[in-house]
C-alpha cells in the first residue's frame, strides 16, 4: 500500500476530528472479487500498527499482499483509492 503526501494530510486530519489514531485494512469478498477494505480505527494495546508513509496502519495478515496495489491519493480535499488489481464488475448484476 502506498499513501501520498497529499493523501497523508487529509488522513492526519479525519483521524484527529474522529478520534481514531489509525486505519484498519482488511479484505472484502463481493460479488465481484476481493477487494480491500479500509476503516478508521483505535488500535488496541495488543494490535500490531505499521506506518505507511507516517500514518499508522493496522493490516489483517490476509491483506498484505492484495494491499500491495492499493495507493491512497488526494484530489481537491477528497481521497481515492487507485487499485491495479480491481475486479471487473461488467459482468456482475448488483
């Protein structure tokens, strides 16, 4: 996973006026795949918490290597999430 700089700012921001200390990252099974799924979080004293790029993460052990093509960027205050691994969803009837 990689956060920008820009995107770090916005994160550091949400988090204080959430009164979260760091993202949580996990996957999600859809009809459509796996897909990661991200949360603001209050990590646990017994909680392993890296840093990406400064901002504190925890990652379910299942996520690291599909986070690996996730970046977090920032465009005009809000935040995306680049995926080079996202699922097709063309064929699926949500």
């Amino acid at each position: 996973m990689r956060i920008t700089d820009n995107a770090k700012i916005v994160l550091q921001k949400v988090m204080l006026e959430n009164e979260r200390d760091c993202l949580w990252v996990g996957l999600q099974e859809t009809c459509c795949g796996t897909s990661i799924s991200v949360a603001l979080a209050i990590a646990a004293e017994d909680d392993k918490v890296i840093e990406i790029n400064g901002v504190p993460v925890i990652m379910q052990l299942e996520a690291v290597e599909r986070a690996d093509s996730i970046e977090i960027d920032e465009k005009d205050g809000q935040l995306f999430f680049n995926d080079t691994q996202a699922a097709d969803c063309a064929n699926c009837s949500h």
